[in-house]
C-alpha cells in the first residue's frame, strides 16, 4: 500500500533552518508528482510547492520563493523540502502530499494538483 | 485570508443533508479549474474525498458529493452520520498566483 513516512518532529530557532524527509513506497516513486502542504496550528492549508520525482524539477508558492528548496533522491525514494529563515511564523505541520498520476500527451506531463495520500505530518515549532 | 471562501461551520442532525459551500474567483475557479474537497480529523492528515469537481476516490461513500458552478463549488453530505464530524477544505488553481490555493476550512458538527 502507498505509505508516506515523514521526518519527526524538529524545534528550531528564528533564522534557522529545517530539513524534512517523506520516504515514498508502495508504488512508483517517478510515477507520480510531490506536493508539500502546510498548516499551522487551528488554521487551514497552504500549499507551498511540487516537485517533479523524475526530472527534479519544482514550483514554489510565490511567498515561499527564495526561501524554500524541494528535492528528491529516487535512489531511496524520497522527498525533502528546506525551509530557511524561519519565524515564528513558520510553526506548523508540514506534510508532503502524493498527486494523482500526471497528464501526459507527448512526452510532456502536466501534475493534477490531487493530493490522494498524505504523509504523517512534521511539526515544526520555531522559539527562541 | 484564504484564496478561496469557505464558510467557519456547518451544522446538521444525523441523517439531514448539508452542503458546504466554496467560493473562488475568476482565476481560480472561475477560470475553469476543478475543485477538490478533503476531509480532515483533528490530529489526522486531511482525506482527499472529492476530485475533479465531482469524483470520488475509491472508499468514499456516495453520500459525498460534489458539484461546481461559475466561481464557486460545493460539497454535499446525505445521510449525516455522527463520524462525519470533521474538517473540510476546498482546493483549486489559481492562474493569477500560479500555485494551488485552499479555503479556509468548514468544521462540520452533527448535531
């Protein structure tokens, strides 16, 4: 079955910089685009960017640009997402998130943005 | 602010109907590009329930639904049954922010 294992949790201070792991099994890693979605404590859902498992390519939500790096090692299968210059505002739950498998029409693949199975979530708390 | 307008709560009694609503704009839902819906349980990652507007994933039950008109979607449940209690978010594309853009989440209660 599709399983999503994601990093534990991290506590960092403002300024700093957190790395989450989400190790993919279950079906075939290239096959399909990741996603990283955050949530911050009572609030709701913020996308924040995809990555492309075979070509290493990614996109990031405009107010994460600069800031934020997704990469992937499909030799174990795995995802991660770096957050640098962190505040307090950076608290959250943070989760990868597998798409539907892409739309392609020759050679070119297009993500669905369907997020069909979740990893566990990673909490990362920024204090001083 | 969310992207897309989701109303705080809803409520009904087992077995009623409730729909919640999704409200976008013209580059988002509006712009053609479907909706999905996810479930989430407190201290639980979210469920996709509802994708391409309509579809359910395998498992889902038939009392979820959903449906999309001009800017705005929404999610009906037949047959509220008390595990139905949760969190419910809406999801597009948005054109104008090129990136994917939630609502804000709708805490259902059965009453």
């Amino acid at each position: 079955q599709v399983q999503l294992v994601q990093s534990g949790a991290e506590v960092k201070k403002p300024g700093a910089s957190v790395h989450i792991s989400c190790k993919a099994s279950g079906y075939t890693f290239t096959g399909h685009y990741m996603h990283w979605v955050r949530q911050a404590p009572g609030q709701g859902l913020e996308w924040m960017g995809i990555i492309n498992p075979t070509a290493g390519s990614t996109s990031y939500a405009q107010k994460f640009q600069g800031r934020v790096t997704m990469t992937r090692d499909t030799s174990t299968s795995t995802v991660y997402m770096e957050l640098r210059s962190l505040t307090s505002e950076d608290t959250a739950l943070y989760y990868c998130a597998r798409d539907l498998p892409p739309d392609c029409t020759n050679g070119v693949c297009f993500p669905k943005y369907y997020f069909d199975h979740w990893g566990q979530g990673t909490l990362v708390t920024v204090s001083s | 602010q969310s992207v897309l307008t989701q109303p705080p709560s809803v409520s009904g009694a087992p077995g009623q109907r409730v729909t919640i609503s999704c409200t976008g704009s013209s580059s988002n839902i509006g712009a053609g590009n479907v909706v999905d819906w996810y479930q989430q349980f407190p201290g639980t990652a979210p469920k996709l329930l509802i994708y391409g507007n309509t579809n359910r994933p395998s498992g889902v039950p038939d009392r979820f639904s959903g449906s999309k008109s001009g800017t705005s979607a929404s999610l009906a449940i037949s047959g509220l049954q008390s595990e139905d209690e949760a969190d419910y978010f809406c999801q597009s594309y948005d054109i104008s922010l090129s990136c994917s853009v939630f609502g804000g989440g709708t805490k259902l209660t059965v009453l």
